[in-house]
C-alpha cells in the first residue's frame, strides 16, 4: 500500500505505517519545528535499517 503522511508531524504515523510495509509518498507539515525534526528522524530511521 501507498500512502502521503498529511500533517505528518515528528513522524510516528509514518513509522508505524511503514512497519507495517505501506510506503510512503510523501508528507506535508505546515509548522517548521516538528518538520525539522521530521527530517532529521528518516535519516536516523533510515541509517538504522542499513545495519
């Protein structure tokens, strides 16, 4: 399944979807604080996954 995270927030609904096997298209966050933090938590998540 395919998905856009909408006011995505840190993320978590994204990581739960993902562990799940959905994919994600995309996200949209209007307030720059949490979309920081959104960005710097998919680099952590995704250098995890390459170990």
């Amino acid at each position: 399944m395919k998905f856009m995270d909408f006011c995505a927030g840190i993320g978590g609904g994204r990581l739960g979807l993902e562990v799940l096997g959905w994919k994600c298209l995309g996200y949209a966050e209007i307030d720059k604080s949490p979309e920081t933090t959104y960005k710097l938590f998919l680099a952590i998540m995704k250098k995890t996954m390459e170990i």
